[in-house]
DNA sequence: GCCGTTTTCGGCCCGACTGTTTTCAGTCG
C-alpha cells in the first residue's frame, strides 16, 4: 500500500515547511495528513478509485489532489521542487532528539556540516562553539540524542510498554504523598507499539516521587527533571515519562496525557467553541477562568456535551462524532472472555501438556478451550500426522471425562497450502471441533493469490477461523498483501471467522481491520496462540485490541457460552 | 491547507522544560 509512502512525504513536506517558517498552521494541516493517512487501513488505490480520498480527515482538494498525483506519477512535484529548496542533511539533523528546524539550519547555515556523521565529529571535538544559542549543554544534549537515535529502538511493543509501566508504578506508588498512579499515553490506548511510556500520578508533594522516579535501578539516563514532569530512558533503551499533579486535576490529566495528541486537539477546539479553555489542569470558563471540570476523565468528557470515550478509542477516527451522538459502543471486556481458541501443546511445538494448560485455563474462569496443534505438514513444529493426531484426539477424550467444569474442544491450526486446500483432507478435518487456517509459507505471493488461496481456504466447510489473518510480526515483517474487503466479503458469506492473534508481536487482526470486520458482519475470535502456560495471560492483548476495534459481546466469539459457540460456528 | 447547528473567511490546542537569555525562543508531547 502506498498509503504510509504518503504519509512520510506528508511529513517531510510539513519539516521542509517548518524550516522555511512558512505558515504554522499549514504545516500542521500536512502533519495531521500524514497521520490520517498513514491510519487508513484501505488502499488509497481503492479510495481514489472511489473518488473517496476527502473523505479522509484533514485531506481536502489540494491534499487529494496530490495524492492522486502520486498514485498515477509515483511523484509530487510540490515536494519534488520543495526538495531542492532544503539540503537534505538538515531534513537529517531533525531527526535528533531535541534538534528542530531552528538548530538543524543552524548547524547546516552557520556550520557547513552536512551530515549527523560529520556533526557528531565537530560536536565530540567540541568545535561547535561561538555559535550564538548553542551552548556546551546544548551540545551535549545533541549527542546524546544521536546517541540515541542510532541505538534505540524505534519503537516498544505494548506488552513491553505494560511491563515497563507496572515495574515503574510499583516502585512510585511507595514514595510519599503518591496517592494514585497509572499509565497513560499510548500504552493506556494499548496501541500496538509505543513510542514512549507516560506515567501519570498525583500527589500535593510530588518532589520525593519525581526524586524516586529518576534515582530506579533502571534509569540509564535521565533526559528532564522538574517539580511536575520528568524523563527518563532506562537500561533497555525506552523512554519514560511521569507527570505528577495535583489530585483535583488527576482527571484532566489523565485525559491530556493519555491522548492521543490528534483526540486531545478535537477535544479543545470542542471547549473552544463552547467559551472554554481546556488543559491538563482542568476545564475553564473562558469569561472568569472558573474550573468547571477536572478531577474524573468522565466530568471532562461530560462538561464538553461528549459521552466518555474508552482510551483504546482515542485516536481521532470517528469516537469523537460517536461521543457526541452518544453512541459509544459498549466494549468487550476481559470478563466477558469465555475462551481461548489458539492453544498448542507438547503434541506439536508448545511447551505445556493439554493437562496443565487446562488447569490453567479453568482457573482463569473459563468455560472451554480448543486445543490447536499444528497440522502434519509444518514439520518445523512437529506437526501431526494422522497417526499422531488419532492418539491425540483420543487423549482429548480421556481428560474431558478426567476434568469438570472445562471442556476441551479438538481443534488443530491446519496449514493454508499453495493452492489453498488444506493440510488434512475432510475425512481428517471432521472429527475437529473448531478447525483454525493458517498461512504459514509463500508470504511473498502476489496480492491476487493470497487473498485466492484464503478465500478458497474459507470456502472448505470444516474451517471454523483464519489465524493471524495478515501475517505480520511488529518490527520484523510486514503483513502480506491481501486484499481485505474481498477477505472480509468472503468471511462474511462462508460464515468463518478471523483471528485476533494476542501474541504480542502479532497482535493481527489489528484495531483498525477488527472495525472493517465488524461493519462487515464478520465474526471475530481471539486467541493467544499460546505455547507456553505464561503465554495466556495474552488474553489481555488480544481483548485491548478488540477494543481498539470497537468491539462488542456480540462481535467476539469467545464471549459466548459453550452451547453458544457450537451453534455460532461453521457446521 | 482545512473547515463550518454562530462562519465559504478567518480562524486554527495548550503548557512544561531547557538553555542561554536577562524576558524568551526552541522543542516536545
């Protein structure tokens, strides 16, 4: 998709914008651009197609007409000619923590250096000096942030952003005078990758949590210090911030901080329109400067006439029309989970026996599993042969008579193949419960021919689910190509369901194609794919993301009981 | 450059921290 080819050009074009100090608020209006488009899970192909492409917030004539420049040419001589305005080095320099245009030109105009390479030569050498505004923190600082740049990672996974969050929490909550602490930010969004984590706390006396905070184990470095926000990177490269305020402002602030930056700005533009003035501090009358909002994130949301909005919705992509209406959907909730639908086991490559996954399992409060090993062709992870599988199927048997309060459901994760048949034929796939399709070779197929191979695949009536529906592993590969509306079409009509994968990495199908499937009337089933008995606790993952989605009960199949999912599922 | 139950023109979110500056610009979120 050519869609996050846009966006960065979008991006570079509002840099080019800044350094040339053109207006700021056009510059904001490609900022805001790019980020819609990059958003947009549909090919803008497919929008422009359907002269659709304004239908996109914040892209307009002008903004439509350049992207429909660059779907025909793979060019937009807008950018093209603003490219040889600027040297590229500068465009370079901005991408360093704490540079922005101002000091990029700096170093390019008054300097002559024209790379970071070069730059953090004169800078170590200390030759960067008599330039007025760059002192010898400055300079320090900008190492560091190249430093940075060339070793962190460019972003956390949301498990790691949760984990970072609660080992900070625990140690913050024992300073004193902390009276609550949570996370914010993108992590509270539970957006699959963060960039940063944001802590939020309150107290009346924040300085001996603020000196708690920056004196961790785990700090490696700490970027800012003040009475009410500080940062930190700690030993595994993530930045950390905590913001502490007073408790009559926790509401507000948590609002602020947890985002996201495009929702935050539609919530203000709402108060201003309404003659009031909102920050992290609290909601106020513009006339007298009187607070009339502040200490919950529901009396915000309420003062501006606006339903509250789950966090895992705020990112500007219709939750603000939906508050307004109030018509917030009633989101799934951990509790609602019945299931889990991925599980593998000794039998195949997982680490824990059908026995102790569910033990686990029962413990969780569940009321059934499918048990899913691989099928006989995924050598690589032993899969089952139809020997192997016979033994196995009869085990299920015998520890279904074993257990109470749990039933086990034979599945198996069956390899989508070449041509899209499946990886045991039906005389095998009969006898499962809950059959789960997975693509696990030919990721590099064309478009055409993988988004064939599944929709074939969906077409064998046994196969109840599409694991891990696009493929992706966040960080390391993107998912395949496939064509997701004709996925969704055909899902919808052979009643088979797609796959939330809560493995951290995958987290697929993601937020924003859960809310295509549900408009489609597709069926969404989550699964951790567990293969070891920790790895359960990935429910949490996979449920975050529904939301992300916008899902409810009725669009998760693994809120339903038993009896339920049996009458729900592909026969 | 976008956008409109007060508008097709004239607005456009708001504050913290840093550094080098003596009152504020630059950067970030």
């Amino acid at each position: 998709m050519k869609n996050q080819e846009i966006s960065g050009i979008f991006n570079a074009i509002a840099d080019i914008l800044e350094i040339k100090e053109e207006n700021r608020f056009r510059i904001r209006a490609y900022r805001r651009a790019a980020f819609n488009v990059s958003a947009v899970t549909v090919s803008l192909d497919d929008l422009a197609r359907q002269g659709a492409l304004e239908t996109i917030p914040g892209v307009g004539k002008d903004l439509s007409d350049k992207i429909r420049e660059y779907l025909t040419t793979g060019k937009i001589s807008f950018y093209e000619d603003l490219k040889k305005e600027v040297p590229p080095a500068v465009l370079e320099f901005m991408s360093i923590q704490g540079v922005g245009p101002k000091t990029a030109m700096l170093f390019y105009s008054k300097l002559g250096i024209k790379s970071i390479k070069e730059l953090r030569e004169h800078a170590a050498l200390g030759e960067i000096k008599d330039v007025p505004g760059l002192g010898e923190k400055t300079i320090e600082n900008i190492l560091r942030g190249i430093e940075f740049l060339e070793k962190a990672s460019k972003f956390t996974l949301l498990s790691d952003g949760m984990r970072i969050s609660e080992a900070v929490i625990r140690q913050i909550s024992l300073a004193p005078g902390v009276k609550k602490i949570e996370v914010a930010g993108s992590t509270r969004r539970a957006k699959e990758t963060i960039g940063d984590v944001d802590i939020l706390a309150s107290s009346v006396t924040p300085e001996p949590a603020m000196e708690a905070f920056i004196k961790m184990p785990e700090v490696k470095e700490v970027l800012a210090h003040g009475p009410t926000r500080s940062s930190i990177i700690t030993a595994e490269n993530v930045q950390v911030d905590l913001r502490i305020v007073p408790p009559g402002s926790y509401g507000a602030a948590l609002a602020y901080l947890t985002g996201s930056k495009a929702h935050n700005i539609r919530l203000r533009e709402i108060a201003v329109k309404k003659n009031l003035k909102l920050n992290e501090y609290g909601i106020f009358r513009n006339k007298d400067n009187k607070k009339i909002a502040s200490s919950t994130e529901k009396e915000i949301y309420e003062a501006l006439g606006l339903a509250p909005v789950q966090p895992e919705m705020r990112e500007d992509q219709g939750e603000i029309e939906a508050a307004l209406k109030h018509a917030i959907p009633d989101l799934v909730t951990l509790k609602d989970i019945r299931s889990d639908l991925h599980l593998h086991t000794t039998a195949s490559d997982g680490s824990a026996s059908m026995e102790e996954l569910a033990e686990a399992c029962s413990k969780k409060g569940y009321t059934h599993i499918v048990i899913t090993d691989h099928s006989q062709s995924l050598k690589v992870a032993r899969g089952l042969d139809p020997a192997r599988l016979k033994e196995h199927l009869k085990k299920i048997d015998a520890l279904n008579k074993r257990i109470k309060g749990l039933r086990i459901l034979k599945g198996a994760e069956v390899d989508i193949l070449a041509d899209g048949s499946l990886d045991y034929d039906d005389s095998i796939l009969e006898r499962f419960d809950f059959v789960i399709g997975s693509i696990h070779t030919g990721f590099k197929q064309p478009k055409g021919l993988l988004t064939g191979r599944i929709v074939t695949a969906m077409k064998n009536k046994y196969l109840n689910m599409i694991a891990h529906p696009t493929g992706r592993l966040l960080g390391k590969r993107e998912g395949y190509e496939i064509d997701i509306p004709e996925i969704l079409k055909a899902a919808r009509g052979t009643n088979t369901a797609l796959e939330i994968n809560a493995y951290p990495e995958r987290l697929d199908l993601s937020g924003m194609n859960c809310r295509l499937a549900k408009d489609a009337g597709v069926m969404i089933g989550i699964g951790t794919d567990s293969h070891r008995l920790g790895d359960l606790d990935y429910m949490t993952l996979g449920v975050r993301t529904a939301r992300r989605g916008w899902l409810t009960r009725k669009n998760v199949l693994n809120t339903l009981t038993l009896q339920a999912f049996l009458k729900k599922i592909k026969k």
